[in-house]
C-alpha cells in the first residue's frame, strides 16, 4: 500500500489544538482513547466526550471519568484525560452512557475546559460502515476536524445488515442491493455523498479519513482502488486520508497518497 508512515495524532487537523469529531463505522470509540491518551502525554489537557449514546468506557490507565448532567464546571488539569457523560436515564441500558447537546460542547471549547475536545459524534453498533440517519451525525458547530472512520473489513463481506448500519440509507447512497458486493465505488459515493459520512460537517472543518482494519488479509487492493478513485474523481475533498489498524498498531498509520 503506497503512502508515507506516520502517527495520526501529529498530522494536519489532528495536532492543533481545537474540537475534533469522529464519525462513520466502527472503531471511533478505540480511536477517541488512543488520540486522548497521545495527546494527554504530550502535555495537552483532553476532554473525552460524546454528542450521542455509546459503551460506557472501560478503566484506561490514566483516564478520569466523571458523569454530570451539566458538564459545566468540567475543567481539565495539564497533561489530563477526562472523559464525560450523562449517565442513562431509569430505563435506559446501563452499559452506555449518553452524550450532551452539541451547543453544551461549543460553551466547553469556547471558555478553554480543554487544550483538546474530542467527540464521538455518531453510532455504528460496531458495524465497519455506515451512513447516517435523519438526526446524525451530532457535530458541534465549532469543530474544526472531522475523522470519519470506515472498517475495512467492510469488503470481505456482502452487503447485508451484518456488515453495514443502517443498510437501507447506504443503498440509497450507493445503490448496493442484498448480498452485492461492497465495492471500492460505493464506499466512495458514502464518502463524498452529502448525506453520507461527512454530513454536518462545519464549513471550516477539515475532512479526514481513517480507514481502520488495514491488517486484514484482502484489504490492500480494495483500498488502493479507494484512494485511486477519491484522488482521481474527487481531488480536495479530503484534506487527509488514512489507512492503519487500531487494534494492531494504535495511531501508527499511512498517510496515503495519489497513485
């Protein structure tokens, strides 16, 4: 796979300070940890935080986890890591945690709770794709990336409810029926389509890529053909695109690059 190796949370979009979203399949909740624990170790003070419901976090080395309503008087210490939610409501399922409104996380960015937001701005039930419903995804105003996350295992498998979130927005998207095969095109046209991976994203913000599950037997040509047709058929509408594996080498990735 052609590219130059770097570490995700020293590139352009990732490293300044500011608010920065993830969206699309699965893998966020990995990637929210890993870009925390990176930047809290450089000196940064990092809030972890969601705009919707996800797994309530396991215990991480380092991390704080705290769950107030009103998140108001969260203030991170240098070289910090808090994550904070809402706990669920009497009849919600107590292994998640629901996140706060998007104009609560621009008060949180605009008044310094934090050198670094990062937000889990959507849900993909573990799924390696997605595209998003009506109220998804939930990103701040003041965001100034976006990193939406597709698995590429996504082309090992058919079409099919296993595989894809909300199968019936993809095939509106991509036209990919029961049992097709994901092809490199479609995940393209989820990509670039406005109601696809990057819907809502601000005007300002930058728009990235990461393409999770690069260890997977299957995966290089499928992905060289992605990044063929993104540089080929869309250039500029990435301002980065990335491959790597989450679970195998953490934020060690490649930044790819037109054939």
């Amino acid at each position: 796979m052609h590219g130059f190796p770097v570490s995700l949370e020293a590139e352009q979009g990732v490293a300044s300070p500011g608010l920065l979203c993830l969206t699309g399949g699965g893998g966020k909740t990995t990637l929210l940890f890993a870009l925390g624990r990176a930047f809290a170790a450089a000196g940064q003070r990092v809030l972890g935080t969601t705009t919707t419901r996800m797994y309530r976090p396991s215990s991480i080395p380092g991390l704080t986890v705290t769950f107030p309503d009103n998140p108001e008087g969260i203030s991170v210490p240098a070289n910090g890591f808090v994550f904070a939610a809402k706990n669920p409501p009497p009849d919600g399922d107590p292994a998640k945690v629901h996140g706060y409104a998007p104009e609560v996380i621009d008060e949180l960015h605009r008044r310094g709770a934090a050198s670094r937001i990062i937000v889990e701005a959507d849900g993909a039930a573990g799924r390696p794709l997605k595209a998003p419903a009506d109220h998804e995804p939930v990103i701040p105003a003041t965001t100034g990336a976006v990193i939406a996350v597709i698995g590429l295992s996504c082309f090992c498998k058919p079409f099919s409810a296993a595989a894809v979130f909300r199968p019936e927005r993809v095939s509106a998207i991509t036209g990919l029926s029961p049992e097709d095969a994901i092809t490199p095109g479609a995940v393209v046209a989820l990509i670039t389509h406005r109601e696809g991976l990057f819907k809502n994203t601000p005007p300002q913000a930058l728009r990235l890529l990461f393409c999770n599950q690069a260890d997977l037997p299957g995966t290089h040509e499928p992905m060289r053909a992605l990044a063929g047709i993104l540089a080929g058929e869309h250039p500029g509408f990435l301002h980065g695109l990335y491959a790597g594996s989450l679970q195998q080498e953490g934020l060690l990735c490649r930044r790819l690059i037109p054939a």
